[in-house]
C-alpha cells in the first residue's frame, strides 16, 4: 500500500500516468483515492470507539455502586449523551463508510468511487466535526447533557454548547449525505460491464440499500436539529406549546430519522456475515434473492414504525396499534435473515477463523436483542420496558454485539486484503473470546435490571440493583480493555506477518479476491471480464 | 430391537433433561422472587399489570422456543458440519418451499401475539367512567399531585438525605425511592390520572401499576389505574431523562382502604 510503483507490476491495468500516491503526509489530505480515504474512515472510526468507549467506562465506573462516587450526575448525563452520539456518527457509520470506500469498487469491478473529490471532503468534514462535538466539553455548561435523542424542551437547557453542538450534527449529517450520494453513484454507474444487479456482492446491496435510507434519514434529522436551533435563538416555537408548537412532534421528526438510522446501522453488519459465513462455511450463501429482498422489506417497514420509540408519549389508540403491528412485521425478514445465515452454514464445511467467529457470535447475539426488540415491539409490554435497563440492554446487543461484532469480523476478514499480510490468529481469537465472554457480562444482566424496574440515564439507583450493576460494570471494563487486542493485532498486521496470497481465504468469492493483497493503488483500471464476474457472482453455483 | 432401547435411553435422557433444566429455572425464578433483587418484570397490584406481566411471559417464551430451535440448529452445524471433521461442503442454496414456511411460520406466530396485546391496548387506554381524578405534574425535580374537585394537592420529593448519596452515612432499604409525602389512593376504584408537567418532559412510572405514561409541558395524557391487590407500598421513580437529578425524582404511591383514604382526605382537607 505504501509504495509508490504498485500499480506497475500489476499487468491487468496496463499502462497508466497516475502511478501511486503522493508521497508525504499530504497525501492524506489530497487524497481523492478510494483506498486511502477508506482507511481514513476505518482509523477515525476506530478512533471513535476509543473515545466513545472511554465515555462508557466513566459511566459503567459511576454506576459500579449505588451513591455518587465520581461525577456530578450532570456530567453523567453528558456522558451518556455523547457516548451514543460518539458511537454512532462517529464510531459505527464511519466505520461502514470506510469498508464500502475500501470494498465496493474492488466488489463491483470499478477503478474508484464515483465522486472521489465529494469523497473527500465527505471524510474530512468528520474530524471537523467531532473536534467541534467533543470541545463542547469544554465550554461553559459543559457539553451536551439532554440524551443523544435531544429531546425539547430539555435539550434547550444546554449552556453555549448549543448552537455547536447542531452546528457539528450538520456536518456528520453533511457527512454522511455524501457518502451515501457516493455509494449510489457508485453502484449504479460504475459495474464492471456483466456485474448484473443480482450478480452483486450482498454487502454491496445491503450498502446500495443502506445509502437510500441515509438519503432518507439525515435531510430530516437535520431539518429536526434546525428547529431546535431557531427555537432556541429566533423565537420560534416548533416545539413549545407555549407558542402553538408541540414537544412531541420533535419526537416524531427524530424518530422518523432514528428508526431508519439504526437499519442504516445494521443493514451493511448484515451485507458483512453474508460474505463471510459462506467463505468459511465454503458453501454459497442460502437464498441470495430472499436476502436481496429481505433487506429491501426491511429498509422499507424501519421508516414506518418510528413511533415505537414513543409509546408512552400518549398517542391515540389506533397509532399505537399501527405501529405495533408494523414493528413486530420487521420480525418476519429479519427471520428470514438469520434463518438463511443457518442454512448457510447447514451441511457446509466450517473453520473457525476469526472472522468466522465473530460472524457466528454476530447471528447468535444480534437475534438475542432481534427477541427483545420483539418483546419491546409489544405495545403494552413496553409501558414497562420503555426507558429502563432492558431497552439499554436490548440496543446494546443489536449495535455492539450486532454492528461493532460485524465491523470486527469485517476488520479480520479483509486484514490480510488490505496490509498483504495475515494478522495473528492467536491474538484475534484471544480478542475474539475475552470480548464475547465480557460483553454478556455487561449487558445481559441489564435486562434483569430493566425488568426489576431501573430506569435508564441514572447516575445512581437503589441497592437492590447492585448485584446487577457491579457485574455489568466488570463485564464493561474487560470488554473495553480487551479492544486494545484489537489495536495491538492491527499494527502487528500493517508492520509484517506471513505473505498473504490474493486468494488469501479458501473458500473466498468476489472480485476482491482476484488482486494482489495489498491491492495495487489503482485496481480495475481495465474491468474485469465477464467469464470472471459470473465466477464469483453470488447465484453462479 | 436395540433400536427401541436406544429410542427409550434417549427419551429418557431427554425427559431427565427437561426436568434438569425445569427444576435450574424454577430455582433461579424462585430464589430471585425471595431475594432482594429482581429477575423478572413485577405482576404489580392491578388487572392491566397482571395482563401486561401474561403478556410479557407469553413473547419471552415464545422467544425463547424459537432460541431453541435457531441456535440448536446453529449448535448442531457448528458441531457436526466442521471441515476438521472430514465435513464436505453440500451445494444448495435455495428452496421456495423452506423460504415460504419461515416467512409464513413467523407470522402467524405474531399474529397469534398480536390479538392479546391489542386487548390489552384496549383496556389501557379506556380511561372512562373513573371515580376520581388526580392530577400529575413534573418539575424538575420533583412531582406535584393534584386531587381534582377535593381542594387537596402537595409536592413529593425525595426524602433520602444528602449524607447518604454521597456515602457518608449508611444507605436505608428505600434509598431512593422514599420520598416526603407519598400520592394517596384508594384501593378497588378507578383512579383516573392526568399528566402534565411545567419545565421539561418528566413520565410518571410505577412498575407494579404496569404502566408509565410521559408528563408533557404544555401537554395533557390520561391513564388511569384501579388497585385490586389490597393496601400497600408501591414506589417507582421518573422514566424520562429530565435533567441533572432526573435519578432523584421517586414516586411513591400509598394506597389505602376505602374508609381509611376518606379518613385522609378529610384530614387533609382540615389541615389546609
């Protein structure tokens, strides 16, 4: 990746005058190449969940017992705050972002993105961002205190961090607006000629469909925060019914957001075990059209159930029927998701490489929190569940043991693709299994704390969720320090290790595969052939 | 025949198995139940409680069969289908017949929980024919309590002392959740509660009345309660993020016989 005559010896892509990058520090911040910008995304987000992850190990370490210990609740509540909104723009999202940069130019045979200058700027306006984002911490008032779902009128009584802590929402939205036109561009201009749409990876369509959904979300997310903004400094009154607004249609603005949010979220963790549980399995993946059509359905029902977040908001009866009828719906592709993953592994030929681990960690825990989300899909039920422990629990498995378990996997599995060399199994499997063992550890006891009636965003509780809470509290700090394995694994990987070979995975489909490891800076200069597409197309066996 | 014995040994390891695995729930349930911490979502002191906590188990154990099933079949992949084993990769990768039968299983499952929990819903929301109102507000950080037509309404806020937050005293059985002058009603009638609050979005939650329901500024909800498991203690706390002492907001309700919560009444009314 390093060297500046890669694509030279690569015979495929024939002559070319834009040889390798540029040499220097500059090159990263020039860079209009979708390698490198995808191995910018993948550190920020990396980055992120370093600092997002130090947020829950201040939060876990309040709550290791009952009484104030550490931190004044209000900086609790900025904690919690900015731990969801660090992780979620700053750590998961950017993360996809950078594997769709690395993997779907290489997956659909095209030399880069389509739009490599927006494909810049998209990345740079991150670190902008979250510069901003975190230096609120600073400000007088401290940072943002109101839940990362910014709630009215709550989220007002935030000091000057205010206006900068919309102002820096904007731009991760602006962010990930360009990423998501990118994608699009992308996939449906730049197909090597026979990458037929049913030909596609499926990460390639999860993320093709995932883009549609950020087209959709984010526009309104930041309409949403805009509202608060002139709210709060021109005036108006969006939401103060003093003024004729109403609070709660903040609620269902965000929601209209945030529902499709956590499918954009899950949607590309998806796309990643369905390329490598075939690999590992080494049998095609199960119903490749089902899956196509199983995200489609529930791209499509998460941005028509928003108002389960709100049950206890005082709706009218008929809305909390609809949205209870069309939340539990999503129950039925997402079966059929985890149901074609078995079959996938059914009668296949399985290692255990750790991105199989993750993998198969993945469909085990992610439908641990699908049932939860079932149980919180029930209407009545969730008058008790709705804001407790169990709910915290229930989205803890589907983001961290769902989309950070698939990122991992994704991390291990295309290592060797990108450095050119492989990682050592030793310390992945030692990550592998420290993180699975702890992370139950931490949040499955936060379901029995949800039942027994603790709420969530509490600084400090009665003793008889103690028990509970010190163990969850154990189970967060091994977790977290155990992603250090991570980091230590990475840099063992980028600095040497056996050759690895383009194939590099034995029972590995895609184009991806057919380049060297690391790939030349330039692939696909010249489209791959057709005889090739159909040999790695999903549906070819 | 030693086809038939062997049958025989498995169903009996099975059944052995069963009542294994019946008898470690019941222990983990039964204990929990007795010790001070909580597995398990409370039943609570009313009807729509009992029905919410029936509702609850019947998912969780829907849930957990469909489990069963999924990661078995996992498991057993996982187990038998491992290439170290001399396993060889079968070929197939489609079959409408198995696609259709788990869309279709699956929804008619949910359609079976469907039906129950729409009751419920019904009966939640159907706050007619109450036989007195209180009305609920929000502050930051406390909860005022408003008998609507009797002239009687006080704040509630926590009681538990400063010393103890901080550890610098022994923490009491009802650290936080204990609270100076707790809401008083009767039990066997129907409490109609309307909820609002003065600053920022507060929610009214007491676990074992099965329900909490968001106190909106410049917003009015309804809901309404009818007690049926006799007089008690029940004590909640605030469900939505409110602030730096959101967690320092506790409920507690009181509820009294009849003739003994027209004795307050009274009381209160005189001592105003």
């Amino acid at each position: 990746m390093a060297t500046v005559d890669t694509a030279d010896h690569h015979d495929n892509h024939g002559h070319d005058d834009h040889h390798g990058p540029e040499p220097g520090i500059m090159r990263w911040f020039k860079t209009t190449n979708h390698k490198d910008l995808g191995t910018l995304y993948l550190i920020f987000g990396l980055t992120m969940f370093f600092i997002g992850g130090a947020m829950a190990m201040i939060i876990r370490l309040e709550l290791f017992q009952p009484g104030i210990q550490f931190v004044d609740p209000y900086f609790f509540n900025q904690m919690t705050t900015m731990h969801a909104i660090v992780m979620i723009f700053g750590g998961v999202m950017p993360a996809f972002t950078g594997l769709a940069n690395w993997m779907i130019p290489m997956m659909i045979g095209a030399s880069d993105m389509a739009l490599p200058r927006i494909n810049n700027w998209g990345f740079w306006l991150l670190p902008a961002a979250f510069l901003l984002f975190l230096s609120t911490l600073f400000m007088s008032g401290g940072g943002p205190a109101g839940g990362w779902t910014l709630y009215p009128p709550l989220v007002l009584q935030t000091g000057d961090a205010f206006p900068f802590v919309i102002f820096s929402i904007h731009m991760m939205g602006i962010s990930s607006i360009l990423g998501a036109i990118n994608v699009i561009a992308t996939v449906i201009n730049l197909r090597a000629p026979g990458m037929t749409l049913m030909r596609m990876p499926i990460f390639v369509w999860t993320w093709l469909i995932t883009a549609f959904l950020l087209l959709l979300a984010m526009p309104v997310l930041a309409g949403a925060v805009t509202m608060l903004l002139t709210d709060r400094f021109f005036d108006t009154t969006f939401f103060s019914a003093a003024g004729g607004g109403d609070p709660v249609m903040f609620q269902h603005i965000f929601w209209f957001f945030g529902h499709p949010e956590v499918y954009i979220i899950i949607l590309p963790a998806f796309g990643i075990v369905s390329q490598i549980i075939p690999t590992f399995s080494r049998k095609p993946l199960f119903g490749y059209a089902s899956m196509v059509y199983a995200t489609a359905s529930i791209a499509f029902l998460s941005a028509i159930v928003w108002a389960h977040h709100m049950f206890t908001v005082g709706m009218p009866l008929a809305g909390e029927l609809y949205f209870m009828f069309a939340t539990v719906m999503i129950a039925v592709p997402t079966g059929v998701k985890v149901f074609n993953w078995t079959a996938t592994m059914w009668r296949g030929s399985i290692t255990f490489e750790a991105p199989m681990l993750w993998s198969i960690a993945f469909v085990i825990l992610f439908t641990c929190g699908g049932f939860s989300g079932l149980m919180l899909g029930i209407g009545p039920a969730d008058f008790q569940y709705h804001d407790t422990y169990f709910v915290v629990a229930h989205f803890h498995y589907v983001l961290v043991t769902g989309a950070v378990f698939s990122l991992m996997a994704a991390g291990y599995y295309w290592m060797p693709k990108w450095t050119g060399h492989m990682y050592n199994e030793k310390i992945a499997k030692a990550h592998f299994w420290i993180s699975t063992i702890s992370v139950n550890v931490l949040f499955f006891p936060q379901h029995f704390l949800g039942l027994a009636g603790m709420p969530r965003r509490i600084p400090d509780y009665n003793p008889q969720f103690a028990e509970f809470n010190m163990i969850s509290s154990i189970g967060g700090f091994v977790f977290g320090i155990s992603q250090l394995l991570f980091v230590w694994c990475l840099i063992k990987c980028i600095r040497g290790g056996d050759k690895a070979t383009s194939q590099v995975w034995e029972g590995a489909q895609g184009l991806e595969w057919e380049l060297d490891s690391p790939p030349a800076y330039h692939t696909f200069e010249t489209p791959p052939s057709e005889e090739l597409i159909i040999k790695h197309a999903p549906t070819a066996h | 025949m030693k086809g038939t014995v062997n049958k025989t040994s498995v169903t009996k390891y099975m059944t052995m198995f069963s009542r294994c695995t019946i008898a470690a729930i019941a222990t983990l349930v039964g204990s929990a139940a007795t010790a001070e911490y909580g597995l398990n979502m409370t039943e609570g002191v009313t009807d729509i409680s009992k029905q919410v906590y029936g509702l609850h188990m019947m998912v969780l154990g829907i849930c957990i069969i469909a489990s069963i099933v999924v990661y078995g079949v996992i498991v057993y992949s996982l187990v038998k289908h491992r290439k170290s084993k001399g396993a060889v990769a079968a070929q197939f990768h489609e079959s409408t017949t198995v696609e259709i039968l788990w869309t279709a299983v699956p929804l008619i499952v949910l359609v079976l929980m469907a039906i129950p929990a729409t009751k419920t819903l019904i009966a939640m929301e159907d706050s007619r024919n109450s036989e007195m109102t209180v009305k609920i507000t929000g502050y930051q950080w406390k909860w005022h309590y408003d008998y609507q037509g009797e002239g009687v309404d006080f704040f509630s806020t926590l009681s538990t002392p400063a010393a103890q937050i901080y550890n610098r005293e022994e923490k009491g059985e009802h650290y936080l959740l204990e609270v100076d002058k707790p809401l008083v009603i009767p039990v066997d009638t129907k409490v109609r509660f309307v909820l609002t609050a003065a600053d920022v979005i507060h929610s009214w939650w007491v676990p074992d009345l099965g329900w909490k329901k968001d106190a909106i500024p410049g917003m009015v909800n309804d809901s309404w309660t009818e007690i049926i498991d006799g007089p008690g203690i029940y004590r909640g706390q605030c469900a939505e993020l409110c602030g730096r002492d959101h967690g320092f907001m506790p409920i507690v309700v009181r509820a009294l016989s009849k003739e003994d919560y027209k004795a307050w009444l009274e009381e209160q009314k005189n001592s105003i």
